[in-house]
C-alpha cells in the first residue's frame, strides 16, 4: 500500500503532466491559428481537456488529504502553485 506522501506526490506528478501537455496544446493552437483555424481549435479543445483532467486530479488530492490532517498544509501550497499555472494556461 502506498504511503499518504506517495499517493500525493504521484497525483502532483500526474497534474504536472497534464498542465504540461495542456500548455503544449495551446501552444500548437496559436501555432495554427492563421494558417488553419479548424487544426487550432482541434487542438484548444485538447487543452482544455488536459486542464480538465488535472482540475480532476487536484480534486482527487483534496480527498486524499482530507484524510490526513498534517497534510493540508502540503496540499494547499500545492493547490496555489497549480492554480496559478491554470489560470496562466487559460489566459
């Protein structure tokens, strides 16, 4: 079984890795903008995906801490620092 800090460090590198990808997506959407807006919206919507599956993630990691009580500390920094970049890839 894993322990509380595994369980919240492998959902904050799974929420890394959607941003991530959510910020490449909307990356190759400005890319493709002019030359073929249809491809640019293909890929918004791929980025919003990604920001849905990491929101999903977050709200799984709220579960997960609500539980442990000397973990909502952890989770609330974390909680601001994805929050942030969210509200960056929305932009």
């Amino acid at each position: 079984m894993m322990s509380i800090n595994d369980k919240i460090k492998k959902l904050e590198y799974q929420i890394m890795d959607e941003l991530s990808g959510a910020r490449e997506y909307k990356q190759c959407a400005m890319n493709w903008k002019d030359a073929d807006p249809e491809i640019s919206k293909i890929y918004m919507d791929m980025s919003k995906q990604e920001l849905g599956h990491g929101k999903d993630l977050m709200e799984i990691m709220s579960v997960v801490t609500k539980t442990q009580p000397q973990m909502s500390s952890i989770y609330e920094f974390l909680k601001e620092v994805n929050e942030e970049q969210i509200e960056e890839i929305e932009k």
